[in-house]
C-alpha cells in the first residue's frame, strides 16, 4: 500500500473521529442520540415490511 493512500485512509478515519466527538459533545448530543434512534427505528421497520409470510412461501411452477 503506497504512503498516499496510508495518508488517505487516516485522515478519513480521524476526521470520522472528529465529527462524532463533535456531534457527541455539548447540547447536540441529545439531537444526534434521536436523530439515529430514529433511522434505527425506520431500518427495522423496513425490514421487517419485507418478512411478511405471504412473501415466505415458495411458488413452484
């Protein structure tokens, strides 16, 4: 792996850090714990849409 792409990788990853120590710190944390509460919730939701038993039987020709 070439020291560019070393470079590259880390400061992605430190700057990732970066921004969820800033948005886990003061009075945004409690906007950001809701914010991904939220969309944890809507994944799921979406996902379990998609398990209905009618969805679960085969169809053999």
């Amino acid at each position: 792996m070439s020291t560019t792409r070393k470079l590259a990788i880390g400061l992605g990853v430190a700057g990732g850090a970066l921004l969820a120590a800033w948005l886990l710190t003061g009075d945004r944390k409690k906007k950001t714990k809701d914010f991904i509460a939220k969309k944890a919730d809507d994944l799921k939701k979406a996902f379990d849409k998609g398990n209905d038993a009618e969805d679960q039987d085969v169809n053999y020709i």
